[in-house]
C-alpha cells in the first residue's frame, strides 16, 4: 500500500487498509528512513507483513508505530512500537528475520494467535506463546496475550467489542491523543489498538434529582 524511500520525519495516521499484499508499509533501499510515525491504522486481509524492509534498508532507522490493529498479519518491524493488536490465524503476530535487530521499544501491545498461529518468530525459531517471549527478549514486558473481539474481521470491522482484551491496557500518549475516528484516548489507560471504545451511559430508571432550591423531579 505504501512505497517508502529516503522518507523521513512524516506521519501516516487514519488509513484503513484490506485485501492481499505483501507488505502494508515498505520501507526499501539502503537510503534511511527515519523519524516516520505510523498510528491509528487499521489493516485486515491475508497480507504477508504489516510493515516490512528490503534488502539493504535500514532496519534500525527511529521510526514509532503507534495504535494500530491487524488481522491476519505478521508483524516484521523495527524502531519504537506500542499499543497495537495483532490477531493473526497465519503465522505469528511478530516476524523478526534479524535477531541482532530487535526492536528499539516494543510493549504495551495485545497479540492473539490462534489456530496453529505463534506470537513470534525471530530469526526462525518460533516463539509459542507470549511468554516465552518475554523470556528471550528486553522489553514488551506490559504486552498481554489475548482476545480483542474485533467486531467482525472478516469485513475488516476491527472496532473493539465484548469483553475485548484491548480494554484500558494501553499506555496514553501525549502524541495520540484520538483514535482512528477522532474519539479521545482515555489518560492515563486508553484501550490498545486503533480504536477506543466508548463505556456505554447506565439509564437513570426511577432515580430522583434534587437541585438547591427547587422540587425534587423524577426521571424516566
């Protein structure tokens, strides 16, 4: 979907993203790019990476990955990458080919991988479960494992519903401060991914008001 090269310092924030490709972001060449942030996306579909490097490229280049949510896709990325949901049937929620290239920041994200499927694969060898994981690597230390009940991915409808795994695990950013359809962030625990749930508003019933200096009024 997206072709970058010598790309620097640029946001890419509110795209919604389906159907088949290799790669959603494609970072190529051996030209940097750098300070990219990529948030609040969504992308749902049989593609191979959500983002991924060329040969030559560089992989260690600062970019941040903020708030998005896959279905369906590996996740072979570098630089500063937080609260985003990964569900995936395919292979593993994260796809690292260098293991002397983690990435820089990595944490407070959900991964969901049923049907066969791991949570990660570093320079082949698999990583069944979240916390084996977390045994090998130095941080995603506040990522869960777990359900997001997208509301039906199978019409790449990724919003949060249920009891959602994604609920208030997230870390607030001062730089996201909405989500992919402009509903604010929760501070200080906004839901992880690319949307934000909102908490429905109990009916009041039979319940009284009273004000200063008048009669109490029934409500409903």
């Amino acid at each position: 979907a997206f072709r970058l090269i010598g790309c620097t310092n640029s946001n890419f924030f509110k795209n919604r993203i389906s159907g088949d490709a290799w790669s959603t972001w494609w970072f190529e060449g051996a030209t940097t790019n750098t300070g990219n942030t990529i948030y609040n996306n969504y992308a749902a579909g049989q593609s191979n990476n959500f983002i991924s490097w060329s040969a030559g490229a560089d992989e260690s280049a600062n970019n941040n990955i903020y708030f998005n949510s896959l279905y369906s896709y590996n996740s072979n990325f570098y630089g500063h990458c937080k609260n985003w949901t990964c569900a995936t049937t395919n292979e593993a929620c994260i796809y690292l080919t260098d293991a002397t290239a983690d990435p820089a920041t990595l944490d407070y994200n959900l991964y969901y991988y049923p049907n066969g499927a791991v949570c990660a694969k570093r320079n082949g060898t698999d990583y069944n479960t979240l916390t084996n994981w977390k045994n090998i690597i130095s941080n995603d230390a506040n990522s869960w494992a777990g359900n997001p009940f997208y509301n039906n991915a199978a019409t790449c409808d990724l919003n949060l519903t249920g009891t959602s795994a994604a609920y208030d695990r997230g870390l607030y950013m001062g730089s996201v401060t909405d989500d992919i359809v402009g509903t604010s962030r929760s501070n200080p625990s906004p839901d992880i991914g690319a949307f934000e749930h909102i908490a429905p508003i109990a009916e009041a019933g039979n319940a009284q008001s009273f004000c200063s200096g008048s009669s109490p009024i029934a409500l409903g």
